[in-house]
C-alpha cells in the first residue's frame, strides 16, 4: 500500500512538472511535426514512393523462377518422355528453371526509374510545404495568444481603474461632495469594465485552445506559452521588395519545387509513352529435366536356339536379341533427360487498337497540365507576396499612427484625471476618454501583433525559420 501510494504521488508530481512546463513558439512547431497524423500519413505516401521507386531500379535485372510438378496417370496414356502409349499408371516429375531479360523496350525501364525518382522528389517537398503551413498556423496562433494576453492585461488595468473611480467616488459621496447617481454611474462603469475582462478571458482561453487543437493535444492540463519579449517596431523598418522576396521564395519554398518535379516527371511520362512505339527485344534462357516412372532402362542380349536340322542332319540355328527391361533410376533420368535453351524474341508494335497513340496523347496533355499547374503555383506565390508585403506595411503604417494616437489620448486621459480627481469632469466624460485610451492601446497592439505575423510570413517566404 505504501509503494502504491509513493507511485501515484510520483506519478502525479512528474504530469505537474510537465503541465507547469511553459511552450516556446519553438516547442510547439517541433511537437506538431512529431505528432501531426496528416503529417504522418505524407510521410507514409513518400514511403511508399521510395517503395515504388526501388522495385523500378529492380526491374533492369533479369527475372528467375523454378518451376516442378509431378503427375500421376491412370488408364491409357502417352508416356511423357517415350511417347508411347501405357495402360499401366505413371508417375512423372518435371522440373525447370527460366530466366528473361528486356534487352530492349524503348528506354521505358529506364525513363520509369528516372519518372519514380522524381515522383519521389516531388513527395518529399510535398511534406516540406505540410510542415510549412504547420508552422505558420502554429506561429499565428501562438501570436493571437500574445495579442489576448496583451488585451486582458489592458482590460484588468481598466478595471483597476474603474474600480479607484469607484472608492474616491464612495467617499466624495458619504462626504457630501457627489451625488449619489455619480456612484452609480460608476458602480455601472465597474460592472462594465469587469464584464470586458470576462470577454477578453474568455477571448484569451479560446486562443489557448486554438493552440491546443492545432497541436492534438488532449492530455496537458495548464498549457501555457513561453511568453517571448517583442519590441515595438522601429520608425525605421526596412522590409525587402516583393520582388526580392519572389527571387528568394521561387528557389525556396517546397511548393513550387514540387511543382516543377510533377513538371518533370510528366516529361518523362511522355518519354514512356513514346517508347512503346520502338520494337521490343527480349531473350529468354531455360534448364529443363524430369522422370518417368514408366520409362525403363532394359538391355537387349543376344541368344542362339535350335530351329531344325537339315536333310543331312546338321542342326540350324537362329539368333536374336532378347530384351531384359532394368529399373531408370530417378538420378539417372533426370541427368539423362536435362534440356537447355537459348531465345530471342522480337515484338514490332503495328496496330494496338490506337492504344499507344492514344498514350502518347494524354502524356501531353498531363505534360501541359502540369506546366500549367507550375505557372499557378508560381503565380499564386507572387500575389502572396504582394499580399503579405501590402499588409505588412499596412499594418506598420497602423502601428505607428495608432502610437501617436495612443500618446497623445493618454495624455488627454491623465488631464481628464487630473480634472476628475478635483471634480471638474463629470464621470460620463472621464469613462469616454478612459474607454478612448482603452481602445487606442487595442488598436496599437492589433497593428504590433498584425505587423509581426506579416513580417514573419516574408521572413518565411525567404526560407528563414519562423522565431520570435
């Protein structure tokens, strides 16, 4: 009982190691590629290319197969090695080993290993882009987390806030100086202020499982973020042209090496195709034995008899030879009866139904698909780029109007205070200018958090690892 009770103590101390463990944007990349079962699944795919790839390399070497049978005959039949017919019952064994080789088939062989190889290649960049989007969906999840938090610190502030305005305004009131509809104006304000910071709680904890869902995980209780220091953007930012960052993702990103590989391989595909035209030579060698158990290894001995005499008295002898059947032995027959062969065969395709041609036709229109299927990829890249490049912009431009904004509304707030606090300012218009503050650091941070994400989406496009 004892031991029982130290294993689940034990047990329970090393989950809360681990659930206190915080998640670095880093982590959770690596964890998400170790665990993804999409992931999984692309990799299984690419096993199976490598597969089909090594069976293609195989199919240069010359095939070898064995072959042995045994027959039994009952009644009347053909004696497989005498060709005589029987009436008794005969067991016979017939053994062979054969073996073929493509000398020649229009390089099919050799343009199907080179086609494997590049569907191989292709399969790899496939899981690099799966990756790829892994970790941007990764990294702009983990930054919605930084923004929320940033949010619900701003909303406890405000309640803070609120919550002062209340108590001074409690006193103002028990001293006479305020009305009582200005406490409640404020206790209304507190309630108001509490229900935002359930809001951006409840903002903040959906993030969290955003985050969680993304990565599968189901079993780590108190997930939390490694929470790194993001400075401010600087006034002077220089961000990369589009068309340095096109330059830089066209050789980079896995998506369109994929692409130009599928391009590649539809090439190929119609190198195949083209050689099912060309004749087909092929040679076949083959070792043959067997046993007969009718067949018999007998021996003729020649014998003299006495047939008559003649009219004088001499005796008259005939000869002939007298065959004396011996058992074949089974070692005998089968060195005795061994056959080898040696052959050439020609196939000269004429007509195939237009099966070729036919072939060769959807090769090309494959080979002009995926060169189309290139130029969208490529396309598509670029407006990303432009789209990533305009945004981040935006978002910089937003960041550091919303900062002035932001100062100057704090300054025009910490004078409101000040009036507010010698009751000059009615409570209506301190909420407005503290709301207005409230708003101008949202505003700020979304623009911060918005600027990030974009940078690091053309810092991505470049081939840079995503970090913070």
């Amino acid at each position: 009982m004892r031991k029982f009770i130290i294993l689940i103590i034990f047990s329970y101390s090393i989950k809360t190691a681990f659930a206190q463990d915080k998640w670095t944007l880093e982590k959770c990349v690596n964890y998400a590629i170790e665990n993804n079962i999409q992931l999984k699944q692309a990799d299984l795919n690419v096993r199976v290319s490598k597969g089909v790839f090594t069976q293609s390399k195989m199919q240069i070497l010359p095939n070898l197969n064995a072959n042995a049978n045994q027959q039994y005959s009952f009644g009347r039949s053909i004696d497989p090695y005498t060709y005589e017919f029987s009436d008794n019952n005969i067991k016979s064994n017939n053994f062979s080993i054969s073996s073929s080789i493509n000398l020649f088939n229009g390089l099919q062989t050799i343009n199907t290993i080179r086609q494997n190889n590049i569907n191989l290649l292709s399969g790899i960049q496939d899981v690099e882009k799966l990756k790829n989007d892994i970790a941007l969906n990764i990294a702009a999840a983990f930054l919605q987390i930084l923004y929320n938090e940033d949010i619900y610190d701003v909303a406890i502030l405000q309640k803070d806030i609120t919550t002062q305005q209340v108590t001074r305004t409690e006193k103002l009131v028990e001293a006479g100086s305020l009305a009582k509809g200005n406490l409640l104006e404020a206790e209304a304000q507190l309630a108001t202020e509490e229900l935002k910071v359930i809001n951006a709680e409840n903002q903040l904890n959906m993030s969290y499982l955003n985050l969680k869902q993304i990565l599968d995980l189901d079993t780590v209780e108190n997930f939390k973020i490694d929470k790194p220091q993001i400075s401010n953007p600087e006034e002077k930012v220089y961000l990369p042209s589009v068309n340095q960052v096109y330059s830089e993702a066209i050789t980079n990103l896995p998506q369109i090496k994929s692409a130009e590989f599928k391009v590649r391989s539809s090439e190929i595909g119609l190198s195949i195709a083209r050689g099912k035209i060309s004749p087909r030579l092929t040679m076949t060698g083959s070792y043959g034995t067997g046993y007969s158990s009718s067949r018999m290894l007998g021996k003729y001995v020649p014998t003299t008899v006495e047939i008559g005499k003649t009219a004088s008295g001499e005796s008259v002898f005939s000869t002939y030879s007298e065959y004396f059947p011996e058992d074949y032995p089974f070692n005998d027959q089968i060195k005795d009866n061994a056959s080898t062969s040696l052959s050439f065969g020609l196939s000269i395709p004429i007509f195939n139904n237009w099966y070729v041609n036919s072939g060769i036709s959807n090769a090309k229109i494959s080979l002009l698909n995926s060169e189309y299927n290139l130029e969208l990829a490529r396309k598509q890249l670029f407006k990303e780029i432009q789209q990533a490049h305009a945004d981040a912009n935006a978002a910089l431009n937003k960041f550091f109007a919303s900062k002035k904004a932001k100062i100057s509304i704090e300054e025009s707030f910490n004078y409101t205070q000040q009036k507010f606090d010698v009751g000059l300012v009615s409570n209506l218009d301190y909420n407005i200018a503290k709301n207005n503050l409230a708003k101008a650091k949202s505003d700020m941070l979304q623009a911060k958090y918005d600027f990030i994400f974009k940078t690091k989406i053309l810092d991505f496009y470049r081939g840079n690892q995503i970090k913070l």
